[in-house]
C-alpha cells in the first residue's frame, strides 16, 4: 500500500541571473561608442549614434536601473 506521503519529487530548476545596467553605465557606453545628445527633453534625453546614423531617446533615470529590455533597445538603436 502507497502512501501519497511518502513520494518525493525532485524537480529541475534552472536560474537565471540577469545583470541590470545603471542609466550612468549606459551612458557611458554610449558616449564609449560615439554617440552624443542632441538636445534634452523633460524625461528623456534625445541621443544621436554615428554608428548606425539614428536617433533615440534614452530615458533619465538618475542612478536608477534601465529595464533590461529598453536596455537592449538602445544599445540595437546605437549600434552596440
């Protein structure tokens, strides 16, 4: 006779760690890469890559951190 107490279930996991770019580290890797800020706006500021010849907004957050998925649409929009 079974008891349902005494089964045990392993179960795979698998975690990922995803680092978070601060918006100063991003700006630095833009300014590493070329791009320069064409004018400011009240939340975003208008950025400008040589690299890909395109313009885009990045956000101001101050020292907070850039979701990881505008993150990776800057960095597309610049080139890097």
């Amino acid at each position: 006779m079974h008891n349902s107490n005494d089964c045990v279930t392993f179960v795979d996991v698998k975690i990922e760690i995803i680092e978070v770019m601060k918006t100063s580290e991003l700006t630095a890797a833009l300014l590493n890469a070329g791009c320069y800020i064409l004018r400011n706006g009240s939340r975003h500021d208008i950025w400008f890559s040589p690299i890909t010849n395109c313009k885009f907004p990045v956000p101001r957050h101050g020292a907070k951190e850039i979701p990881k998925g505008t993150e990776k649409s800057i960095k597309k929009q610049a080139g890097i």
